[in-house]
C-alpha cells in the first residue's frame, strides 16, 4: 500500500505533461500527491489542499515536500483529492474518450 504519489515532470521543449491517468488513479485512491508546477498537473493539483506542487528542477523545493510528508504534515491532503474527483470515473469518461477516438 501507498501513502503518496510523487510524480516529478519537466517539460522538454515545447512538450509537456498533460493530465496523465496515473496522478487521477492515484486521487482516486486517496494518496497525497507531490508533482511538478508543469503543463496540465497544474489543473489537477491544487495546491497545499489535496497535494503539494513543486517547481520541477528545484531539488531542494522536492527534498522539503518529501519532508513535509514523511513529517505528517500532509496528511489528509489525499481525502482532498479523491472527494475532488470523485465524479471522474471510467464510466463517466468513457463517452468522451470514445468521441475523441472517434
């Protein structure tokens, strides 16, 4: 079992994280999220309410989040997030993922 999800991404170019099926899943389960201050993990996280977004190249900005966590002073930061979520389910995605694909 987890009790966290860290997710560190930069963006390479013009490319960037979009909102990645992994950090929803991992809402859904009631982790505590720690990502990167990129690309569409700014629209999933709020944060310091159901996670805690770090800039992605400050090393020092991840080890104190990381802190933070093992600390406790985090916690119910996952609840957060998966009463956030809640409505996004597979059931209620699939006609949008199934329009798009055409």
């Amino acid at each position: 079992a987890s009790d966290a999800f860290a997710m560190p991404s930069r963006a390479v170019g013009r490319r960037q994280e979009g909102a990645p099926c992994a950090l929803l899943e991992a809402q859904l389960a009631g982790l505590t999220v720690l990502a990167s201050r990129s690309g569409g993990l700014v629209e999933r996280v709020r944060h310091d309410v159901d996670g805690v977004l770090v800039a992605p190249d400050d090393i020092s900005a991840w080890r104190d989040s990381l802190r933070r966590l093992l600390r406790g002073e985090l916690a119910g930061m996952g609840e957060a997030g998966a009463e956030a979520n809640a409505h996004l389910t597979w059931q209620s995605l699939a006609p949008t993922i199934e329009a798009a694909l055409g």
